[in-house]
C-alpha cells in the first residue's frame, strides 16, 4: 500500500516527482483505466480518492490516484479520519495514492499524526535564497539525476546563477548535457559562465551595487532583472538573504570575534571558508548602515505583497537603501 504525502512551494519539483512516480507506477498502455487526478476542491474528493485506491488494478502494471491539494493535514472532521483509518491499512499494494499539499502539515492534527504511520512524507519547499551550501548541495542532486558532471566550481556558480528556481535549474542542466560531448568530463564553470542565463547572479549584483551606493546602476539592474521576468519577491529574498548575512557578520566583527567557524555559526553558513569572501565583501560598511537596511527591505516586502506597483515600487526603496550606504550613519 505505497502512500505518498508530497508537500511545499516548489510546485516544479513536486510535478517532477510526480512525473517520476507516473512513469514507476503505470504501464503506458493502461494509463487510461489505472491514473485518476482529483482536484482536493471537489465534492467529496478524499472519499473519491479512498475509493479508487481499494478499486483492483485494470491490466497491466499499477494504480495512481492523485489527490492535489488536499487540506487532510490542514483540517480533518472526526468522520473523515474515521474513513482514513478504516481504509489506509487495507489499500492493496497494487494502488499507489499520493496526496500533495503547498502548505506544511499540521503536525498537532490526529489526521497528520494518523497519516505518517502509513505514509512517506516528502518537503518540496524552496530553498531559502541565501542557504548557500543547501543550493550548491541541491545542483549536485539534479545533476546526477540528469546525467552531468560538474567541477566543484561549476556547481557553486551555477547554484550562484540559477539560486532556488528548479525549473531553471533543471533547464539549465539539461541544456548542458546537450552541449557537452563527453559526458565523462566534469563540465567547468568557464562553460556554466558561457552558457547559463544569470539571475540570482545578477540580484547578487544588484546587492553589491546598493551596498556601493551606486544608485545609477542599482535602477538598471533593477529594469534588467524585471525585463528578464524575475519574480520582484524573489529579488527582494535574495536582498534580505544578502544583507542579513552581511549584517551578522559584521556585527560579529566589530564586536572583537576574529574566529570564521564561530562567526559562520552565527551567521548559519554551513563553510566558513566564505566567512574570507564576505569580511572583503563589507569591509568598508558598517554594521548600522547594514542594520539600516532591513526595514526597508521589509517595508518594501510589505508594499509588494499589498499589491503595489512593482517597478515604482523597486524603485523608490532601491534609491533609499543606495542613500543608506552614500552616506555615513550616525
């Protein structure tokens, strides 16, 4: 009775996924009378999926039902999870039901706690943008998964290029294992340079630009990260990601700690190797001028996700976090 619970807000990693348990589970040539897709805003749509599951595999290989977004782990009325466990023990092991949610289950539910004791829970969340290690770790993953070796330094540019977008990530690699002749050879990150399209690179860059003060050139990275369809909340996780770390760092430093290892620790950066690059990085800015930069991250979050205007918006908090770092703070 293989049950399958896949959560989060990667919405491409969960349909590859389940891309991946369609091709496991199905054979081609009887997809049509073995594979439902409910809808969890349906009438009734557990008890549809319940019900499918017990039903016996017609021909060939085996059964999927797939209930998408379902609020079990949400929300669950005691005749329901009457239902769940009168049914969970006895689905056949020819029927696979997957249950996907972008919401984190409830743990504290009797529906959750019911549905882990027969279910294999997996998080499909988005990487946090400034999880550094946790990026490069995830290139890896999906690499070997498409078949590409990549030099150490590949996969930390390519973590840098591409950030938290799986889909662009997947993209990316799949474009490189169509250029590269010889798969036996780890592709180097000149290559990755050439040919992956730079996003996360370039509101890197954009952090940098405000932390110089560079007014001119922040706007126009700003007009070139939307033109180039990047989400503008995205743009802003990887400031806030950017400038916290920046912060605690220097934080960290000012206050006489000289250590990498524990000023890593601080800062939650799994190498403390990095700790080298971001002490050059903020040399020459205080930990006030960093510290005066989160508000207006955040109230530029607030403006966004309140409906404002993107481009004006971008624009009149990115001129006031570059005026931040023009001028030397009391």
């Amino acid at each position: 009775m293989p049950i399958y619970f896949f959560w989060g807000d990667d919405d491409f990693a969960i349909a590859h996924e389940v891309k991946r348990l369609h091709k496991t589970v199905l054979d081609p040539h009887w997809v049509q009378f073995n594979y439902d897709k409910i809808s969890g805003d349906e009438p009734n749509a557990t008890i549809q999926a319940l019900e499918r599951s017990m039903t016996p595999v017609f021909g060939m290989g085996g059964r999927l039902i797939w209930l998408v977004e379902t609020t079990l782990a949400q929300q669950c009325p005691e005749a329901l999870l009457s239902r769940l466990q009168e049914t969970l023990s006895a689905i056949p092991p020819t029927s696979h039901l997957l249950l996907t949610s972008s919401k984190k289950p409830d743990s504290r539910l009797k529906s959750t706690k019911l549905l882990r004791e027969y279910t294999e829970f997996q998080e499909f969340s988005s990487i946090l943008p400034w999880k550094t290690e946790e990026l490069i770790a995830n290139v890896e993953r999906v690499s070997k998964q498409v078949g590409v070796k990549l030099a150490p330094a590949a996969r930390e540019l390519l973590a840098e290029l591409v950030g938290n977008n799986t889909r662009q990530l997947w993209s990316e690699l799949e474009k490189l294992s169509l250029y590269v002749a010889d798969a036996t050879k780890p592709v180097n990150s000149d290559l990755v340079a050439k040919l992956v399209n730079a996003t996360t690179q370039n509101s890197l860059q954009l952090a940098e630009a405000i932390s110089k003060g560079k007014t001119d050139i922040a706007l126009e990275l700003i007009t070139a990260l939307l033109n180039s369809n990047e989400p503008a909340l995205k743009i802003v996780a990887t400031l806030v990601g950017q400038f916290r770390t920046w912060a605690i760092v220097k934080l960290q430093l000012e206050a006489g700690e000289r250590d990498e290892k524990t000023i890593a620790i601080a800062a939650e950066i799994n190498n403390p190797k990095r700790i080298f690059i971001i002490r050059k990085q903020i040399q020459a800015l205080s930990a006030r001028q960093l510290l005066a930069a989160l508000p207006i991250l955040l109230e530029l979050e607030f403006n966004l996700k309140s409906g404002a205007i993107v481009l004006p918006t971008l624009q009149i908090q990115i001129v006031k976090l570059c005026q931040v770092f023009k001028t030397s703070l009391p």
